[in-house]
C-alpha cells in the first residue's frame, strides 16, 4: 500500500473507460458536486444515492456490461434524473477525475466482500494500485460490507494516508445494495466505514 502510495500506476486507461468519462463530463460533471458509486452493479444503490444527493450528478460505475444494461431496464424511468449509469473500469475513472483535477464530495464503495482470500489481498481496494487516486479524489469515503476484517483492513490503509476513519455495526441500516439486504436478511453482520481527508471531523 505505502509503496502504491508512493508511485504512479502507469497503466492507460482502457478506451472504453474513456469514452465512459467523455459522457460523465458532458453530464456536467465539474460543475455541480459529484458523487461516485464505484462498482455499482444494476445501480439500485446509485438510484438510492441520487435521491439522497439531489444536488449533486451521482455516478454509479460498474465494469459488466451486462449488470450496467439489466439496471437501466430494471430502473427505466425511476433512475433519478441526477443519477447516471456508466460501463467502465471504475479504478480508471478514478485516474481519469484525478487527473482532470475532478474532485467527489462523496464515493460510496459498497461491493460488499472483494477477494476474500488472503492471496487476492492486492485486488482488495487499499491493496489496489490505483488506491492513491482514490484517495486523491476526496471527499467523504463509505464502505460498506458484510466483513468485519475487510472494512478494519480499510481503515488501517486510510489511518496510513493521514486519513480519519470510524468503522461500525450497520445491522439495523437500510440497504443500499441487493447484496446488502440479502446479507443482512440472512443474518450476517454488517459493517460501515466513514472516513474523512486529514483533521476534518467523521461525523456521518
């Protein structure tokens, strides 16, 4: 993580994360506050935090074309009108907003158990490559998950960037994800991380 902090990844962008971004700035983005919802799958949640941000363009961004394709039907015309779905690598509409100097005033990272096992530790989002744009974009940071040690791995990485993070028990929440309610109807804990750039206070 520290040395990924430390160095750029130097991997394009792939061109259809590109033409992904080419319709998030045409949408306004850089113009009114912006809200990302990394791996967002059908974009249920995307819809949900686009009625909870009303002022702001709220991305969801997934990588499968087809989970992107089934929530546009599965929404149709609920999809907020601020709300905006896009098939893309989100970790390259991470590098892409960073370099732009595009910056969120809220990411939501709600996949709910990456690459549980230990080897997979680098696909993790704090073991990514990219984590230094992600961090670089701001803003206030939610996870969530129904693993305790991945949200607790979340927060030592942000800890380590000089970042202030609070992890909780969300059981009693509403679920923002599909995942999140069928985890939640099954009994398993969940848990969610806030965090916050430097000394500003984690008050959410």
């Amino acid at each position: 993580m520290r040395k990924h902090l430390a160095t750029a990844f130097r991997r394009p962008p792939a061109a259809y994360s590109r033409q992904a971004f080419d319709t998030l700035v045409a949408r306004g983005a850089g113009h009114r506050p912006l809200v990302l919802d990394s791996a967002c799958g059908t974009g249920e949640s995307t819809a949900a935090l686009a009625r909870r941000h009303p002022e702001a363009l709220v991305v969801g961004v997934d990588q499968s074309e087809e989970r992107i394709e089934r929530g546009r039907r599965k929404l149709g015309g609920v999809l907020p009108g601020n709300a905006l779905l896009l098939r893309a690598d989100v970790t390259d509409i991470w590098a892409l907003l960073e370099a732009q100097g595009l910056r969120l005033t809220h990411h939501y990272l709600l996949y709910p158990n990456p690459w549980p096992k230990s080897e997979h530790l680098q696909r993790r989002w704090h073991g990514h490559p990219r984590f230094r744009e992600l961090l670089a974009l701001g803003g206030h940071i939610e996870l969530r998950t129904n693993w305790r040690l991945y949200a607790e791995e979340f927060e030592i990485a942000l800890r380590c960037a000089g970042w202030r993070a609070r992890c909780t028990d969300v059981n009693d929440a509403e679920p923002l994800t599909p995942f999140e309610r069928k985890y939640r109807d099954s009994g398993h804990p969940l848990s969610r991380l806030v965090a916050q750039a430097g000394n500003t206070p984690v008050d959410r």
